[in-house]
C-alpha cells in the first residue's frame, strides 16, 4: 500500500429511530490511501464514554465495507440495492443486524474524497433505524 496522505476527515451522520432525529458532526485527522484502484481512509474516533474506535473505510469498485475496532467491532458491507448481514460487537454481547443500501455515492479528486451513504439497519424483520453517512476527506 502506498505511504498515506494526511487528511482532515469530517464525518456527518443523521439517524431517525423512533421517530426521533439525531444528527452528528465530526472533524477527526486521518490518512487516505490508494492500492491500484482501490481507496482506503482511516480514522479514529472518540465516543462520548471515552472508548476510541479505529475506522476503516475500503472502497472497492462501487462498494463500501466500514470496519471498525476498539471496544466495538464490525464489518459492514455495502453496494447500491444491495442487503449485508453483519454482527456488532461490544462489551455487553454480539448483536445481528442486516444492512440495506438506498444510496452510495463515491466520487473522488486528487487526494479529496466523498462518500454519501443512506442505509436502513434491520433487526431481524424489524427496521432500527434509517441512516445517513457523509464522509468528506481534505488533504493536509
């Protein structure tokens, strides 16, 4: 993999359960990188409790898999219309979920990347939550 790029990454994320709206707003530091035709970003994250979380973005062709590490772990996969099962794990158990794409959007220029997600996040057959996740990467 070649050396990354230091980049600025900010991260937006609505997510409607219940009901009830919640919204997010993240400016973190981390590093792009490019293998062949593949992009990778990565960064870390603090959660309100105090616990850091490790992201990794992979972009692949039309498709995105976020892994995340630390104290929570998962692999989510997504592609547009496409449906992922994935488990969450965090110190008080695994939990299943199923992912669903409604919009993946990826565009990229030089070192500056964006990535648009919508999914919905299922429980079994019962619908948790609709989200949405808008990665924007700024070099240094």
């Amino acid at each position: 993999m070649s050396l990354g790029v230091p980049c600025q990454v900010q991260v937006t994320s609505r997510q409607q359960l219940d009901g009830e709206e919640s919204k997010t707003k993240q400016s973190l530091p981390g590093q792009f990188y490019i293998k062949g035709a593949d992009l990778y970003l990565l960064y870390e994250e603090e959660e309100e409790t105090g616990v850091r979380i490790k992201n990794r973005l992979t972009i692949k062709g039309g498709s995105l898999t976020v892994t995340r590490g630390g104290a929570v772990t998962s692999r989510m996969e997504f592609a547009p219309g496409g449906s992922y099962d994935f488990q969450y794990h965090t110190p008080y158990g695994i939990f299943d979920f199923r992912a669903e794409t409604k919009c993946l959007a990826i565009s990229r220029e030089g070192n500056a990347l964006e990535v648009d997600l919508s999914y919905d996040l299922f429980s079994g057959d019962q619908l948790v939550s609709h989200n949405e996740i808008h990665w924007k990467s700024l070099p240094l």
